[in-house]
C-alpha cells in the first residue's frame, strides 16, 4: 500500500519574491509496488496494442507506437518513487489560502498558477 507522507515546502511569488509556508502531500511507492505499477502499465499498453490490430491500415502505426509507448511509460514508473498529490498554503500574491493539484509530479522546484489571482507560484523546498 502505497504511504502518504507531507513534506514541509515554500509558495514563492514571482513578483514580490515572497516565500509563505505550505505543506506538499505526497505518495510514496516501494520498490514491490513501483514494479507491479510499470507491469500494469506495460500490459495497459500492449492490450491496447493488441486491439489496434483490428483497425485496419492505422494498425501499421498504432500498434508500434503502443508498444514502444508501453516500454517508456512502464521505464519511467519504475524510478519515479513519488507521486505530487497536492500543495496546500497562502498564496503570496494574494494572500488567499489555495490548494494545488500537482498531478502526480512531485519534483521540486515547479511553477503553478494561482487559481484566486492568476499569478505564477513557486514550490520550493
């Protein structure tokens, strides 16, 4: 079972250059469960490259790119340990408390939008 863990991070503006505290959620993945999601995503993906055999004349495409598709994606979750869940804290342009989806990326730094004012935020550690 994948374990969710908070780490303590900063909301840095672009303008005022500012930094508030804020809290980033994150869930972290043993080396058992990073493996079985890579060979989930590899079967996702050739089961997918198996259906386009069907399709006639875009299966000399299709089916190719899933299959190679498959290969980096699964590559790629077996070494990323972490997934962004969100960030919650104040804004430093607007002072608002916001809580941002990090949509599964938690490499710091990185830059979101504010959803109240439209300004650029950093998450910083």
């Amino acid at each position: 079972m994948p374990q969710e863990i908070i780490k303590d991070i900063q909301f840095k503006g672009q303008q005022l250059k500012t930094a508030t505290p804020a809290k980033m959620w994150i869930q972290s993945f043993n080396e058992k469960e990073q493996k079985v999601r890579a060979i989930k995503t590899l079967l996702k993906f050739w089961g997918i490259a198996a259906l386009c055999i069907l399709i006639p004349i875009a299966h000399f495409l299709l089916v190719p790119l899933f299959f190679v598709m498959g290969i980096v994606k699964s590559l790629k979750l077996l070494h990323k340990a972490e997934d962004g869940l969100y960030a919650e804290g104040s804004c430093p342009s607007c002072e608002q408390h916001v809580k941002l989806t990090l949509e599964n990326n938690a490499e710091l730094p990185q830059w979101i939008d504010c959803p109240n004012c439209k300004q650029a935020i950093e998450l910083n550690k």
